[in-house]
C-alpha cells in the first residue's frame, strides 16, 4: 500500500502537539491518543481527536490500527457528553485527501456540535 504521509516524525504538526512541542488545548490525553480544540472552530465545540502514532489518513490505515481507531471512536461520545453536545447532536467528520479538506495530513477526527449543523455540509 502506498503511502500518502505529507509529514510525520520531525515536521507534523500533530505529531508536534502530541509531544508537547506546539501549545494546544488539550481536553483529553491518554497512551493511544489526543483530544484538542480546533484553532479555527467551526462550532462552539469543535475538538480533533488524533492517535499518538502517525498515521497520515484514512488510506493509509492498516489491520494493525484496530485498537488506536477503535479507541478514538470509543472515547470520542465520553467527550461529546463532557462538552455538553450528546444530547441535542454532534457530527464527526474525517476528511480524506486534499480535496475533502484535509489540510493537516495526520489522520483526525473532527467532534463538532453547540450548534444547529446544516447539511449538505459545503
């Protein structure tokens, strides 16, 4: 499988805030992942969740990431109920590839809510 790592190690951002070397918010910390606020929200709770491992989207996973993306899906409604958007509703979101948006090439899940959230999205 082809790789479409951008990055990773020394020059991602991501990598780069798991490490503590770029300040974030962090909401959530554990061995397998991040939670942190989005720099540029798009709601009034926007969090990405993203695995300690680089690992630089979704073509790119692997039988051996099981556990990390089962992890972060697993986690990811404790947080929506921290933030106080499980009840009413929340969207996740995971751009694959330049084109849907994927700006930072780690792979990332967007938790957006606190907000009414139209569709189609744009």
């Amino acid at each position: 499988m082809a790789k479409h790592s951008t990055g990773g190690g020394g020059d991602c951002l991501f990598c780069k805030i798991t490490e503590k070397k770029i300040p974030s918010k962090i909401v959530y910390e554990d061995d397998k992942m991040v939670a942190f606020e989005d720099i540029n929200p798009q709601a009034p709770v926007h969090l990405l969740l993203i695995p300690r491992k680089h690992i630089s989207g979704l073509l790119d996973l692997t039988p051996d990431e099981r556990e990390v993306i089962s992890h972060l899906f697993l986690t990811l409604p404790k947080l929506a109920r921290e933030k106080g958007v499980a009840e009413r509703g929340f969207r996740t979101v995971v751009n694959s590839g330049k084109d849907a948006g994927q700006s930072v090439f780690h792979l990332h899940i967007h938790l957006l809510g606190g907000r009414l959230l139209h569709w189609p999205p744009g």
